[in-house]
C-alpha cells in the first residue's frame, strides 16, 4: 500500500468515526461528498482494500500470451525479415493474413 492510499485509508476512517464529516473528507480528499459515501459504503463491505484499484496485481487484458510473442520473434528472426522494425513487420503480418 502506497502513502497515498494509506493517507486515503485515514480520512476515510475518521469519517467513518465521525472525527470529521464527509465534506471534510471529500476536500481533504480532493473527491466529492458522494464518492466519500460510496467509498464508505464499500469500506464497510470490503475493508481496507478499497484504496488499491481493483486490478492491481492481475495481468494487463493488452498483455500478448508467452507463445505469440515468442512465436513473432521466430518469424521476424528469420534471414528474409532481417533489417524489419516492427512496424514494417506488423505491417507484413497483416497483409499476409487478410489476404
């Protein structure tokens, strides 16, 4: 957990304790009165773990797999592609499997 999120994590509890009033938090926050509600809501249901985005430690859905990657560099590491980039090789690869 980040500083940040830890600073996050502290006003949220003290609105919650009723130390200082969602307003307060929301501008210590920097975020409106009606997130501070929902991240209540969600502190309540989820705990601590609200502060961290949810997808924090799943892999990218942009991430190419293992074996495509490594099949791409065995076509591009062939003698007739030596000297492509790899634009001009995605440029290649796309005419070869539209056509």
């Amino acid at each position: 957990m980040t500083q940040a999120e830890r600073d996050r994590l502290v006003a949220l509890k003290k609105a919650k304790k009723k130390l200082i009033t969602q307003k307060q938090a929301a501008e210590e926050l920097g975020i409106t009165e009606r997130h501070v509600r929902r991240l209540l809501r969600e502190l309540k249901r989820r705990g601590d773990k609200i502060v961290a985005h949810g997808l924090r430690g799943l892999p990218s859905n942009r991430k190419i797999s293992g074996d495509t990657k490594a099949e791409a560099v065995g076509i591009v590491s062939r003698p007739e592609y030596r000297g492509f980039g790899p634009t001009l090789a995605s440029e290649y690869w796309r005419r070869s499997t539209i056509s």
